[in-house]
C-alpha cells in the first residue's frame, strides 16, 4: 500500500502568463501536482488577483499514483479564465496530502527561460 505524501494545501503567490511568445515555444506556466497516495485527488483550485474577484471552486482530479501538470492558461470558470499579462497568485486545496510544484515558461525572448519551484504548503 502507498503511503500519501505531501499536504493538502498549497499557495503559489507568484503567477504571471508572459503576454509574447518567439520562436516555437509558447510562454505558459504549469501547476505540477503529484500524488503518491493510491485514492484519487480532489483539487480545489482559487486563483487570485490585485483589482478583482478570485475564480473560486475550479475542481481538478488527480489519479492515484500520478501526476498531473495542470496548464494555468487552461483554468476556466464559469467561461472566465486567467488574463494573460496579469499577476495572480494561486490557492492549491486537496482532500488528500499531494505534492504541488510551480513551473514557468518565458519564451519572450529568443534566450527562452524556465523557471520551477516548490509551491509553499500550509500544514
């Protein structure tokens, strides 16, 4: 039997869609989620901004022992999403513990950037 890692809530405050993509890669960033438990994750994602309401309650499944890279530009919301070229941050809950990373790809310029991160977990 596999023992569940991780926590069940996550924060990333730092997103930022890049607005401009060169060359064949397209700026984008990435909720990287991996469960080590055998149960399925239920993911409730909230997704926060400077100058308006939160998209709340975006629901996301992770199977068990699996991961998941979850595209921000793919959350939706009643038809609402996340505006490229705008800060947000992000509210990762799961009903089981999970292990949530954050990953950014900046292809503005043609030096293109990747950047990756632990998300900060609340115990």
């Amino acid at each position: 039997m596999f023992q569940a890692r991780g926590e069940k809530h996550w924060f990333i405050p730092d997103g930022y869609i890049p607005p401009d993509s060169t060359g064949a890669l397209t700026s984008h960033e990435s909720i990287c989620v991996l469960n080590c438990s055998s149960e399925e994750a239920l993911i409730n994602i909230t997704i926060y901004f400077e100058d308006r309401e939160p998209l709340e309650n975006i629901l996301v499944v992770v199977q068990g022992r699996r991961t998941k890279h979850i595209r921000t530009s793919s959350l939706m919301k009643e038809g609402a999403s996340i505006p490229i070229g705008v800060p947000y941050a992000i509210e990762v809950q799961s009903d089981i513990r999970i292990i949530v990373q954050y990953s950014r790809l900046d292809s503005t310029q043609a030096e293109n950037t990747l950047m990756s991160t632990m998300a900060f977990p609340i115990k």
